[in-house]
C-alpha cells in the first residue's frame, strides 16, 4: 500500500469539540479503507501568509489564522478521492491537500 499524507486547515472559530471531531472523521475515513495512520501532527494555531476568504451563506468571512493537522498514512488509493469529497464538503474545513509521498 502506498504511504500519503493529508494536511487540512480548520477554521480558527470552532470549538476543541469540532476540531477534535473533524479530526476523528479524518482517521475514520482511512481507518475505513483499510489503512494505518503512521502519524499524526497537530501543528496548533498558525497565522496564513495571506487571508483566506471563506464564503457563508451571503456573507463572506475573512480568516487570517486557522488549526494545521498533518497525517502521514498507508491505504489504498481511493481513500484520497473519500478524504477529497469529505473534507471539500465539510464546512469547519478551510483548505485541504493530499499527496502520494512515494511519488513526491
């Protein structure tokens, strides 16, 4: 199995609870593809070199900062595609990005 590595922004706004539940729903996601979380990496509240503007209803909301987690993991290769699809459509999620660390 190839080894990947996700790393994912979450708003700077959300609760432990919400943070800590996207999280879990990350290693859910690869756990349920058969993989093996190799590590993980909370890089806490960091500030972003530019501001990030993050569309709410009619509202756009600016973020300046935002909670960096990194995973390093083997799994099959359509867990990326799952971890695209859950993370694009999970609000708390500002940006995301997965990579095959084999072919990096």
């Amino acid at each position: 199995m190839p080894n990947y590595e996700v790393m994912f922004i979450v708003r700077p706004d959300v609760d432990e609870e919400a943070l800590e539940a996207t999280r879990k729903k990350v290693q859910a996601i690869i756990a349920d593809h058969d993989g093996t979380l190799i590590e993980e990496k909370d890089m806490g509240k960091r500030r972003f070199a530019y501001t990030i503007v993050y569309k709410q209803g009619n509202e756009p909301i600016k973020y300046n900062e935002g909670y960096y987690t990194v995973y390093t993991f083997q799994a099959n290769t359509d867990v990326v595609d799952e971890l695209n699809r859950v993370l694009n459509i999970d609000d708390r999620v500002l940006r995301h990005l997965a990579i095959n660390l084999e072919t990096a």
